[in-house]
C-alpha cells in the first residue's frame, strides 16, 4: 500500500527551507545597524575586531579575499578591453537612509535597472559613501568613495553581488550630491529615512574608461566574499562642504568611515582600458 505524505512534515519542511534560504540571503548583504561595530582604531567593535563579535562575521578577521585593497601598479595585469561595463539603468523611486555609519541612497530592487559582468546579471540596490577612501592606488587614498552595490540572487538561495567603486577629489561640487544636501541636513545626527523621489542611475557618474577588477568582499560586516569589484580609475570631484556633510550626518563619531587595507594574498588584479 502507498504510504501517505504527511502535510505537517512537508509543511515543516517546506518552513525550514525557507528560513534557510531567508537566512543565507540575508548573510550576504551590508550590515545595516551600526550599534555592533564601529570605526574606531583600538575599540572592541573597531575594524580589527569585526571577525569575533559575531559568528557569522568571522570571515571579517579570517577571510582570504577581504576588501578594500591597494591597486598597485606592480601587482595590476592589463587587459585590453573589447566593450565597455554594461549598464542598464532606468529612472525609478530612491529613499535616502541615515545608517548611523554612512548615508546611503536605496532602490527597490529590481526597479532601477541593472549591470552585467561576464553575463551575469546584478540589479542596482543601493548607494552609499565612504570618507577616504577605502581602495587606494599606488597607496593613495582619495578624500571620498562612492560605492553602487548590485545583487544577483541564485537559484541556490544565495545573493551575488557586485559592486561599482568611484573616487573623489576635492573641486567642484559633485551635482548629484548638491540635489541630496538638503536631505542629509534634515538627518543630521539621527538615524532616518527621507523618500526622496525618482532618481535616474545614470544621473550618479559612475562611468570611466579604464577600470580595475578583482574579487572580494564587503567592507563592512559580514564581509561577505565573492564580492566582484569594480573600481573606476577616472576620479571625480566633490566640494569639501559635501565631505564634511556626509561625515557630520551620521552619529557614528568617528573621523571616518573607512575599512583599513586588506592584504591582497596573490588575488589578480586586472585594469581594463583601451588601446
């Protein structure tokens, strides 16, 4: 006689999976909350403790593929580049988000276009800066950093993800952060969220043509892996009032909301130009 499923084990493991798979996804993107970890040299929630305040955070302190690197010329292998970075992008609604250790600017998933690297396709996510930079080239770091994350959820449960990096130099003010100053100043010192309105991708400049590539991870916990990077070598310009904005807004305290340099441990490093 043929045995029965039984709903409840089926249900029950039907609600596990999930859990699971909420879980796994989850684990993969930016801490939001920043009452865990800190920025300061030395604190006991600082960068060089990261790995052991939480468990799944461990690859902060173990990791062999961490982020942010320094992009020595000696260490980059040029690739001649056949076509540009494609982008995707499309108009679409944008909150602004005090999270306590930076600013970020957040798309609905899925609604404000998307990259492709290497035929995978990422959607655009979120935006959000860094004061310095967290890259560096020949060991220079910038004054500011941008970084535009996108994600590619697999059939597994889990979330790829890339992420576009831009530098800033002190000049001109840079004109989408001139449309987001009033925002920011409305936030100043509280954690918040501001609907901002449609904004068009395309309108933050992101492009350049040279880029370097390599793989690595989030910068902040739980500084997931696997982490495709790519870092624009064109540097852009920012006003000092727009840095100084950026960094007063959040309540976080610190001086600056930069990861130290990670060891590159014989990762390649790939700059893409044209001939």
């Amino acid at each position: 006689m043929k045995q029965q499923s039984n709903p409840i084990f089926i249900f029950g493991s039907l609600l596990i999976f999930l859990l699971l798979w909420q879980s796994r996804s989850v684990t993969a993107q930016e801490v939001e909350d920043e009452t865990d970890f800190d920025y300061y040299k030395g604190s006991a929630k600082g960068p060089e403790r990261w790995g052991e305040i939480k468990e799944e955070w461990a690859a902060c302190n173990h990791g062999e593929m961490q982020s942010p690197i320094d992009m020595a010329n000696r260490r980059v292998k040029i690739i001649r580049k056949s076509k540009e970075l494609v982008k995707n992008y499309k108009t679409s609604n944008v909150t602004v988000k005090n999270r306590g250790h930076d600013i970020a600017i957040k798309w609905t998933v899925g609604e404000a276009g998307s990259i492709k690297i290497d035929g995978t396709e990422y959607q655009l996510h979120q935006g959000h800066w860094h004061s310095p930079s967290e890259h560096s080239i020949n060991g220079r770091r910038y004054p500011m950093e941008l970084h535009m994350v996108h994600e590619s959820p697999q059939e597994n449960g889990e979330t790829k993800i890339a992420v576009i990096g831009v530098f800033y130099k002190i000049g001109r003010p840079d004109p989408f952060l001139t449309q987001l100053m009033r925002n920011i100043s409305d936030m100043i010192d509280q954690k918040a969220e501001r609907h901002f309105g449609m904004v068009d991708p395309r309108d933050i400049k992101t492009g350049g043509k040279r880029y370097y590539r390599y793989m690595g991870s989030l910068t902040v916990p739980p500084c997931t892996e696997g982490v495709v990077w790519t870092i624009n070598k064109k540097v852009r310009t920012v006003s000092r009032e727009q840095v100084k904005l950026l960094r007063e807004a959040v309540h976080d305290y610190a001086e600056q909301n930069a990861r130290p340099r990670q060891s590159l441990n014989d990762r390649e490093i790939r700059l893409y130009k044209r001939w």
